[in-house]
C-alpha cells in the first residue's frame, strides 16, 4: 500500500470515526462539538501518529510511560501541534516521566501519585491537566479509585500546585449490554456533577471533562454525556486498527 493509500484509508476511518459520534449525538439529542476524540495510539509508530496528525488529530494517548516518552522525543519537531495524554496506570517510580513530558493525565487514583506528579512537574511548564480514574465497575482488576471516595481524592487533588483537575475517567468492564454500559457512565456523570458543585469556584470553572467511551462502546458515553462538560472518547481500534503485539 502506497503512502497516499494509507493516508486515505486513516481520513476514511477517521471520517467514519465521526459519522458514528454524529449518529450518536443526533440519537441522543447532544452536540457534536462537545465530544473530543483522543487517538490512543500506543503499541503504534510514531510513523502512525504522525499520519493521524497530517489528518487532522491532535490528541494521542499512550498507556506505557516509556514508548510513550520515546515517542514524543521522536516527534519533537511537532510538539507544538500535538497534545499528549497519559491513560494507563501509573506507579510512583514513574511519575517524573509523565510530569516532565505529558500534557495531560487521565488515570489518577491515588493522592500519592497527585502530590509526586505536582511535586516533578518541572518549573515554567504549564500545569499537568489531570483527571481522577473511577472504578465504576468494582472490578478488583480494574485501576481506580471506588465511586464512594472520588469526591474526597478530587477535592485533595484541586488544592494541588501545578496540577488543573479537569474531570474523571472511567473503563468500565466490557460488555455488549448496552444498558450495563450506559448505567456505568450515568454514574461518572452523576459523581462529575456532585464533585463540580463541591469545588471552590476557581477549580469549578476548569472541571469540565468526562473521559469515557472507546471504539466499543462511544455511543453508550455519548449517551449519558452532560451539555456541561466536554466528554473526551478515547479511540484505538477504530482508527487504527487491529493493535499490533508490543
């Protein structure tokens, strides 16, 4: 396959991409312009995100701390146009990695890995935006901090310097029952509101992204989305298709 070939069948995934959140959003009475995608682009080439980039994607998410910091090295020349998003679990011996390269970090569960990534969050650079990862699932496998203790983790984390709380994230088990799907993500959006009532109003004004929803199961997220809050998909499969073995 050709370069342009490829070029085009990622345009024609990423349009398909978007005919489904138009579906889904049109389905459910939401807007469009408030679903974000995130392209999780880990276990792919740097070749790949680039690729993306050229079709108009800024956003990549990457699961493994240190293919991911490799890869915003390799693509260095375009840091200014892509925004780079830490998804997958982290240990505290890898937090300096993430707060000196990441833009953005979804999966805080734990006030101790907050406090290192405030703390390694090098001088000058802008604020780590984080949003705090909720097991909506129970599932004792599952990273994530329970449903019952977000409120407190979030509020800890808001009065952090050179963090911005900027909403949850949630991996709900997979399921092709869609009314299971939309039940786990009505209880993101259910804690989103009671936590945005419960910050000062300089952090409330910043708290305004649900993280939920993949290639499986967007049109469940979109679904239970809030007119309120940007709900941000976090794409894979769906546009680049079948995840080689890392």
């Amino acid at each position: 396959m050709s370069q342009a070939e490829e070029s085009n069948s990622f345009t024609e995934r990423i349009a398909a991409l978007k005919a489904r959140i138009d579906t889904a959003c049109n389905q459910y009475g939401k807007h469009p312009e408030q679903i974000k995608i995130l392209a999780v682009s880990k276990t792919f080439p740097a070749s790949s995100v680039k690729e993306a980039l050229a079709a108009g994607l800024h956003a990549f998410g990457e699961n493994y701390v240190q293919e991911g910091v490799e890869k915003i090295q390799q693509l260095i020349a375009h840091r200014r146009s892509l925004e780079w998003h830490f998804i997958g679990p982290l240990q505290s011996n890898k937090t300096k990695e993430v707060a000196e390269h990441f833009d953005w970090m979804h999966s805080v569960d734990r006030e101790k890995i907050a406090r290192r990534l405030s703390e390694q969050r090098p001088p000058g650079a802008k604020p780590l935006q984080v949003c705090v990862q909720v097991n909506v699932s129970g599932e004792n496998s599952k990273s994530g901090v329970m449903p019952s203790e977000a409120s407190a983790l979030a509020l800890s984390i808001a009065s952090l310097p050179n963090l911005t709380l900027r909403g949850l994230m949630a991996i709900p088990e997979p399921t092709e029952d869609e009314a299971l799907q939309r039940s786990r993500f009505a209880e993101l959006t259910r804690l989103f509101q009671e936590i945005r009532v419960a910050l000062p109003a300089p952090q409330q004004a910043h708290f305004d992204t649900l993280s939920m929803g993949m290639s499986a199961d967007l049109e469940a997220a979109i679904a239970e989305s809030l007119p309120q809050a940007a709900t941000m998909v976090r794409i894979g499969t769906a546009l680049f298709g079948v995840r080689p073995t890392r």
